[in-house]
C-alpha cells in the first residue's frame, strides 16, 4: 500500500509537471523559420559567370552554419535582441571579462522577453574571463557609450615610454589615473614575474592586427619588481580608445591558470543559476582545464551546460589533440593566436583545428571574421572571403563580438554573414566530406558507433534519394549531432522529446535543455515535442506541417527519418502526402 501511495503521488507530480511545460514546449515547436529546408548541392564546374552574378531576389538569409552575437553595450535592448533573433543569431554571449552579474542579468531578461516576443529560441553562452590581463580606463559597469566614459583617447607615440603597473585592487582602481605613459594593469598580480626584458605586449580593445590605430605593440625594457612596475618603449602610434583594453602578453600561456576564482563565481553564480547552454573556456591550455570545469558544473547538477574550449594561446596547440577529445566543442580565437603566431600559420592552423573538431564529431567554431562592420554596414572583400572560408574549412558556427556588441549595424552583421555563409554552403564538396568522415580501420575493426552508424546511413541516403529533410526523433540530440557530423546537405530536425526524471526530491521534465543545445551544431534545427503527444506518427505530421508552411516542402518531397520501432532504430525514407 505504501508502495502504491508513493507511486500514485509520483505520477500525480509528474502529471502537473507536464501541465506547467505544456504551452513552453507548443510554443518552442515553432521558432527556426529563418533555418533552410533546401539542399545545397551546386558545384563550381556547373555555374556559369551569368548564373554566379544573379542577384539574389528571395528575402530569406537562411544558412546552415549558425552564428553567436556577442550581446551588450548597443545590443541589449528587446528591441535590438529582438532584431537579431529575426537576422539569425542562434547563440548569445555573455562576455564576463567585463561586466557585472546585474548587467549581464538585465541583458538576460531582456533576451528572453526579446525570444517570448519573437517565437525564436536562443542558446545562452558564458564566456569566462580567464587569465585576460587587462587596462581598465572607466568602472566596470560603464560601457564606451556611457556618459562616465572616457571621452578623449589616449595618444600613443612611437619611441615613448609606457609604464605598466600592477592594479588588482578596487579602491586602486579607482584612484589611479590612466595617461599615455601610465597604465594600471588588472587582473594579474603576478605580471613582473611572466614577464622577461625583450618580450613583446600588445594592448588594445581588439589586439592588434597589423591595421588598427587603436591599439599598440610593446618591447619590455625593464622590470621592477619591488614596485611591481614594467617599463616598455611604444612601437607604433596608435589612440586608444574604450574603457577595458586587451593586454596579450607573447608566449606566457603555461604560466597564467585557465580558471580563477571568479571564473568559478561566474560560472556557479551566474551560469548555473540562469540555466546556460555553454561555457566559453578562455584561454584553455589542456584538457585537464576543461575536466576542471566540467567538475564545477557536475557539482552544481549542470549536467546539460556544454563546454567550449577557447584557443586564444600557441602552448594550447600542443594538447589540441586532448583537448579536442576531452572538450564539446573549439572556439578558434584567432585574434589572440595572431600576436603569438606568425601571421602565415594562421590559416593553416584554423584548417588543421576544424577538420580534427569534424572528425570528432565537436562543435568547430571561428571568431574574428567581420571586424569592420561594428563601424561599416558592409564587409571587406578579405573578410566576406574570410566568412566564406570558414564554412568552406568545416565551420559550424562563427562569432561575431565587436560586430554585435557595440557595432553600429549589429543586425545587419548577422544577415550578411549568414548571407555569405549560404552562398558558401552551396559549394561545399559534401561527398569528399561524408568520404573523409568514414573510417575503414573504425569499420573494419567494428568500432563505429550505433549511433554514427545510424546517422552516416541517414546522409547517405538523403543524398541518394534527394530528401529534402532529415527527421531524428532523439532523447537527448546525440544522434542529430552524431548526423551534423557528417554535413548532411539538407537540414536536420532534432526532433526532441521531453522526459522525466527524478533527483533526489522532485520530478524533472527534461529536454528544453537538449533541443538549444543542438543550436550550436551545423544544419540542426531543434524542435520540441509536446511532452503530453509522443506518438510517432502524430510528432512526424507536427514536423511536416512546420516545413510545409516555414520552408516550402510539398506534397512528393523525400525525407529521411531516423527513429525507434518496437526497440529496433532504423533510418527510412518518406514522402510527403
């Protein structure tokens, strides 16, 4: 009896917890109109001169590879979030390198009212701030568009001397004055001890990149450790602008820790707590960082939060292979690679890190693409080339920062890549991919997963029978992720369905979690099955209403589904009726 009474008040919570997510999960079925439901299959041999210059009449800016905005500053509003969920921003990021949790709270709330008023889901990213050596030039709140911001920049010139001071505390901070020759170093107590004469410091908003006048280059002269002082000669003339300014000091990666107490904070006081979907790991150097913080996630019950870790310095190129493996997903930063690279490795070192994180089934993602469209409403011929490659190299998602952050034409950003990402995506040689992906010694050797089976089954024969869909029925979104991997040239819907699950004193209906999560993968478009109708053939006709009416399919289409039957997976085709 006590057994039967105990179930009884299970089912009756679970009941009610169902009840609470029913209209969430309705509402979430319907929000990726801006995501393509047509293949991408031209080649370059096929199309003509006339054929490539055609303008574009549709409105759609549609494209497999999905794109984060860093959110903030100019991009915080409803009505500017709101913007960019219509452009095509699939993951927002917080950047905690600046910033206080209010700030980033506030800037929350506003996205989800922004994600409620358009029909649009977003995944949520926290970036930590890491070992990032900064100059800090106003308070931490204050943004560059802030009236206590500073309103004149500091005039560097070539040949002057530049101190850098040891500034760690608060009340420090707020007593120093930054001047040209003086620079109140945060966030490093132990900067004159990494630091050797000779070695080289480049500070600015962005770091430099050859072409900037905000930023300037550095040649340690001499250090005094007693007053914690470094002095430096300037090597180029540059104004500085903003109120946080970069400090990237050359080859030092082993000696700076990945994740510091206030990473922690953030990430259990801020990140757990608002429920994230991704962790951007800053200057991860191996794989026992991102281990680090997976522990600290586990041990807040954040199993769902997805870690990325961020390439920013070489010594982590020694331990790519392991961190790879151990990591869910590679952020390139290649605007802290480039100071500590020669600017010719650059490139080859993004192909090398992409086709490792596609073999691996990882999410592969490139930063710093766009840069003059936080001030230009159209992209330079090398950087809309740039985007293009970075699809072309194996990219599921690029990230935008200054671009959205505090650009000027945050929106339009967003639907010009997305634009330049689906021109790329129809040239993109899918066969040689899927070919290079299928490892005969993991065949031979009966190594290949279930579910990679299952999901290079599922490409294959989408692109023999040209399906137009891809439908994976999944608990958890593996198994589309699993088929993300192989770069199918069609689109996939993870079609989640809801589950419960009991901890140690409640229900939990999960899934809302797994479907965002899928937001960062290429191709995935995430839906969310109304937990109280599970039924297959009643979930199927959901999904094929939605692409009727959102994408054009029509009656004759193919479309391959992957899904369960009475415990057996099988991959089949349908048409649509």
């Amino acid at each position: 009896h006590t057994h039967k009474a105990h179930q009884s008040e299970r089912e009756r919570e679970a009941h009610k917890t169902i009840e609470r997510t029913k209209a969430h999960s309705l509402t979430h079925s319907l929000t990726y109109a801006h995501t393509p439901m047509f293949q991408r299959t031209e080649s370059i041999d096929d199309i003509g001169l006339s054929r490539i210059l055609q303008t574009d009449k549709s409105n759609t800016i549609s494209s497999l590879t999905k794109v984060i905005c860093t959110i903030g500053v100019k991009s915080r509003t409803v009505e500017e979030l709101s913007k960019l969920l219509e452009a095509g921003m699939s993951v927002a990021r917080f950047d905690f390198s600046w910033g206080s949790h209010e700030y980033h709270t506030e800037t929350l709330m506003n996205l989800r009212q922004a994600m409620k008023k358009t029909k649009i889901l977003c995944a949520t990213m926290l970036d930590t701030c890491g070992s990032e050596v900064a100059v800090r030039l106003a308070a931490e709140d204050v943004s560059s568009f802030d009236k206590d911001a500073p309103k004149t920049p500091l005039v560097m010139k070539e040949g002057n001397k530049v101190v850098l001071s040891v500034c760690n505390h608060e009340e420090d901070q707020k007593n120093m004055v930054v001047t040209s020759e003086f620079f109140p170093v945060v966030n490093c107590d132990s900067l004159c001890e990494i630091v050797s004469v000779g070695d080289s410091i480049f500070i600015g908003q962005y770091l430099f990149t050859g072409s900037e006048t905000s930023s300037v280059y550095l040649t340690v002269d001499s250090i005094d450790i007693e007053n914690k002082e470094v002095v430096c000669t300037c090597n180029n003339d540059a104004l500085m602008r903003g109120v946080l300014l970069t400090v990237q000091i050359s080859n030092i990666g082993e000696k700076l820790p990945t994740l510091s107490r206030n990473d922690e904070h953030d990430i259990v006081n801020w990140g757990v707590k608002n429920n994230v979907d991704f962790i951007s790991l800053s200057f991860t150097n191996s794989a026992e960082d991102v281990r680090k913080c997976r522990r600290i996630l586990d041990e807040h019950k954040s199993f769902h939060t997805k870690i990325c870790a961020k390439i920013e310095r070489a010594s982590a190129l020694k331990n790519i292979d392991e961190i790879i493996e151990e990591a869910d997903g590679v952020i390139i930063s290649r605007g802290n690679l480039g100071t500590e690279l020669p600017p010719e490795k650059v490139f080859i070192l993004q192909k090398m890190i992409l086709s490792r994180c596609n073999v691996a089934g990882k999410h592969a993602i490139v930063a710093r693409l766009v840069d003059t469209m936080a001030e230009a409403p159209r992209p330079t011929r090398a950087e809309a080339t740039d985007v293009a490659n970075g699809v072309l190299d194996g990219a599921d998602a690029l990230l935008l920062g200054a671009e959205t952050l505090r650009g000027n034409f945050a929106s339009e950003t967003v639907a010009m890549v997305r634009k330049i990402c689906r021109e790329a995506e129809r040239f993109y040689d899918h066969e040689s991919f899927y070919n290079a992906q299928i490892s005969q010694r993991k065949i031979e050797a009966g190594e290949v997963s279930q579910a990679e089976a299952l999901a290079s089954s599922a490409v294959r024969a989408g692109t023999k029978v040209g399906a137009k869909l891809i439908v994976v029925f999944t608990r958890t979104g593996q198994t589309a992720r699993m088929v993300s991997k192989y770069r199918a040239p069609m689109p996939v819907v993870s079609l989640v369905i809801p589950h419960l699950r009991q901890d140690s004193i409640r229900w939990v209906l999960e899934g809302e979690s797994d479907a965002r999560g899928a937001l960062l993968a290429r191709g995935i478009v995430p839906m969310l099955a109304n937990p109280q109708n599970s039924e297959a053939n009643s979930l199927l006709q959901m999904v094929f209403d939605f692409a009727k009416k959102k994408a054009g399919l029509d009656i004759g289409d193919r479309v391959v589904i992957i899904q369960k039957l009475s415990g057996t997976a099988i991959v089949k085709v349908q048409e649509l009726t």
